[in-house]
C-alpha cells in the first residue's frame, strides 16, 4: 500500500452499477455530443452509439425473438459494427461470446457448440468459414456486414469493393438467411426497445480461453466481474488525474481479446474517451498515419506491436506531447523495448498482468516513477495476490511460487465445465499457472509459466490442439508441439514429428 498513489483507494465498489447497461447508458447521457469511435476516417458519436445499440438490441428481441440470457457470438476485427452490437446485445440482455475471427472452422465449430450460440454477428470476410460448420451448431441466425458498411457513401462501396475484388479477401460464400448489419439496423430503429432486468450476478460474457489445461474453455465473466474490473482501472486512471471526456484512445488490440475488450472499449468508454479503432496493426504505413491524425493520450498494446512500431521508420516522427499513459499487456513486456520506447516517446511502457479468468487485470504497474520494470507491478484496489508451492502454502518472499488471486473480477468458472473450474480455483483462490517472485514491497515478477501453452503475440496456442491435427496428417507416427522464443512474436510453434516408416 505505501506504493500506492496518495489518492488510490484499497478496495473499489464491485456494486456500484446493477448492470452494464447502468454503466454505458450514464456515458450515453453525459458524453453524448462527443466523439466515442473513429475507424477508416468515420466518427460515431456517443449519442449515435445510444441511438444505433438501441436499434440493435430492439431488433435482436422484436426481429429475432432471442431472449435474455441466450448467446450471441460477435466474430469481427476493430470496426465501428463492434461497439454497436456488443452494446446492443447487452441491452437486449444477452451474453455474448467474443469469437476470434482468425479462428479455423475446427475453433468456430466447437466454440459455437459448447457456448450454445443461438445468433452471431460476422464479418463477411470470414462467412466462407461459417457456412463450413454452421450446421452442426445452435445458431438460427446470422447477421452480416462488410468490413466498410458504416463508412458511409461512397467510402462504403470502395473498402467494400478493394477486399472483395482487389485483396480477395472475402472468399465465396452461400448463407441465403443471413440478415446485413444495416437492414438490421434500419428495421431495428422503427421497433420499440424493452428495457429488460439483468442483475450484476447475471451472466455478461462467455469468454473463451484454454485455462491450465485442455481445449478452449468459456470463462463466466458476470456483470459484477467486469463492473469490478472497470472499477479498478478507473481508480488507477483517476490516480493520476486522467481527464474523463478529453481522452483519446489508441485501439490497436482487438476487441475479442479480454484486454482491449475491458481496458479500451468497456473502461474507456465509461469515461468517454474516444476510441481510435485500427483494423489492422500489422499495416504499420496506415498504423502510423492514423497515429499521426489524432493528439492521442492512451496506447494499449503487446510486446510484438510495441516492437513493431520502434522498428518502423516513421514512428519516430509521431508527435508525442499528449500521451499520458502507454500499457502493456498479453505477454511479457521486453525490458529492451520498454527502454526503447521510453527514449522515443518520453513515457515509461508500464507492464500491467492479468488472465482471461480475470476480466482480466489483476496487477498494474504504477504510471509515474514508481513503476518498476522487469515486474507485473502491484495488485489493483480490491484484488489479493499469493505465491504458493505445490501444496498451496505461501512461499517467502523473494521465492518462486505460483501466483494465486483472490477478488471481484474472478470469474465464476468455466460454462459446463466443473472438473476445469475445480482445478484453478481452490477456496476461493484463482490458480493462475503462472510463476512468480514478490519482493518486500509488493512488486511482482513472474519468471516462469506452469502452463504448457504457448504465448504468440499475446495468444493463447494450446500445444494438445496442434498436436490433434498434426497427428490426423499421412506419414505422421508421433508428434509435440512446443514454444521457441521468437523476436516477432515472443513465442513462436515448433513441432517435432515421429515419421512413420514402411516395413
């Protein structure tokens, strides 16, 4: 504690809001006439946000008939879709399922299966893989959008038209049901919307993850985990007087993954920043010109899009002056690129740690001097942080033991699946599977992870699920997967394969 800020708080109030609703319709009302998401060059007011969510979730209930509770899966990159049906969805009172758009038809198939999804909003990019397994789900409906169809005219027509004809990147699709984002929309705008009763013990989000061991698992994020979360975050942004409604926001991670979702898109926007959203940060060219086009004070990002960004030529001609705040997060945070973004940009890369289980953050690194590099930082407001062996009794300090957690922002376990929730929570405690040291003042360092799975870009890569498919391969008698330290990536596959020979 006596490294925490004068003015931050021990614990937060997880019951402050009833819902997620409660927290999004009060940023609504107040930041209405500013700025809430820019993408490709097109900017969505709060109140445009309220107004579009709002159809949405009338259609979702009026249009659709879904009811609260049912699942709906978002599969999209960083677009302006995202935040409208996702705000939508919780209006409506359904749980979403964030669902990686990168994911094989094997990935989409099971993750459709176990969540029980009964209607998902894609991006037609990615349709081609939908139609390869939407049979085998529970999903009645699909709702459709090109990449470009907020852009409006004619921006629409052309992004629209480069990835289909140009990038071909829209591969052929056949899903004759499929209703498009704007009809849904439009009709949902002439639909009255039911204000439904959701409580903060309810459900808000299945989020899937491979835990500690075996295929990917749908954490139970409920509205209190992720009130609790955004609660936390706020308290460590109010620390240092960040101002609500003057922030802007640097999007780059995307929004399925836990940490954009909750630190970017759900805090940020109770706070009424404006979020930047970058669809793709691997175009380092278009990356930097939108950083260049806006006084931004907040970046997000991982190891490798840090990285990426010092070794691209032009960053260093981005105008720094009003960023405040740059966080790192999903893998390690490399000294040697903390320390290079400092000399660059004049602030420190502050290294902050979590796990999907968590929404996700448990530990931050202070924003000001006190920040420690090399370490995760301190537990947030509110949050519990244990080293233990084997036998889970605490090691001393400055041993290594596996980090454990306790507080408001741990999920309620893996859906349907007791055995797995068995296994990382034990008396109320979150077994992270990851190694750590805490030294005297808290600090902690994580050296190590009990885990077998392989961190790629902030990515989740479960050597059994690579190992399954490599093994269905003609020739193959055996095979392992393992992680080998890459420059790019942190972490990159290798795998080692037993040929079978003819006899």
């Amino acid at each position: 504690m006596k490294q925490y800020p004068a003015n931050l708080p021990a614990e937060i109030n997880a019951d402050r809001y009833s819902n997620l609703v409660e927290v999004f319709e009060e940023a609504f009302a107040k930041y209405s006439r500013q700025p809430a998401f820019s993408n490709m060059g097109k900017t969505l007011t709060f109140a445009e946000i309220d107004e579009q969510s709002e159809a949405f979730a009338a259609y979702l209930q009026q249009g659709l008939g879904l009811q609260v509770g049912d699942r709906i899966a978002i599969m999209m990159p960083n677009c302006l879709q995202y935040p409208i049906a996702l705000f939508g969805a919780f209006r409506a009172g359904l749980v979403v399922v964030n669902t990686n758009p990168l994911y094989t038809p094997r990935e989409m198939e099971h993750q459709f299966k176990d969540s029980g999804a009964k209607a998902i909003v894609i991006v037609e990019n990615f349709a081609a893989n939908l139609e390869k397994i939407i049979a085998q789900t529970s999903i009645q409906h699909v709702i459709l959008t090109g990449l470009g169809d907020l852009l409006g005219f004619p921006k629409k027509q052309l992004v629209n038209a480069v990835l289909k004809y140009v990038k071909k990147m829209v591969p052929a699709y056949h899903l004759p049901k499929a209703i498009p984002f704007s009809r849904a929309l439009s009709e949902g705008g002439r639909m009255d919307w039911k204000k439904v009763s959701v409580k903060n013990s309810d459900t808000a989000v299945l989020q899937y993850t491979g835990g500690t061991t075996g295929v990917s698992k749908g954490a139970i994020l409920t509205h209190r985990n992720l009130i609790a979360n955004m609660e936390q975050i706020s308290a460590l942004m109010d620390s240092y007087r960040i101002t609500d409604g003057k922030q802007i926001v640097i999007t780059a991670l995307p929004l399925y993954h836990i940490f954009a979702f909750t630190v970017n898109l759900m805090t940020k926007t109770k706070h009424g920043a404006h979020n930047i959203l970058i669809s793709n940060p691997r175009d380092m060219k278009a990356f930097t010109a939108e950083l260049k086009k806006y006084p931004f004070t907040f970046i997000t990002g991982v190891n490798t899009l840090f990285n990426g960004l010092l070794n691209y030529p032009d960053f260093a001609s981005v105008d720094f002056k009003s960023m405040r705040v740059a966080i790192g997060g999903g893998m390690a945070v490399q000294r040697a690129v903390a320390e290079r973004w400092r000399q660059v940009t004049g602030i420190p890369l502050s290294e902050g740690y979590g796990l999907t289980e968590a929404s996700p953050v448990l530990t931050m690194n202070p924003l000001d001097e006190k920040g420690r590099l090399g370490t995760i930082g301190l537990p947030v407001p509110s949050t519990l942080i244990r080293l233990v062996d084997d036998d889970g009794k605490d090691v001393p300090l400055g041993e290594t033991g596996e980090i454990i957690a306790q507080g408001p922002q741990v999920m309620q376990g893996y859906y349907n699946r007791p055995d797995e929730t068995d296994k990382v929570i034990k008396e109320g405690w979150l077994y992270t599977g990851d190694m750590g040291v805490m030294d005297t003042d808290g600090y902690v360092r994580i050296v190590d992870r009990k885990k077998d799975m392989i961190l790629v870009s902030g990515f989740n890569v479960y050597p059994n699920e690579i190992e399954d498919i490599v093994a269905t391969c003609p020739g193959v008698l055996e095979v392992a997967a393992v992680g080998v330290a890459d420059e790019k990536s942190g972490e990159a596959v290798k795998i080692f394969v037993v040929k079978k020979t003819l006899i």
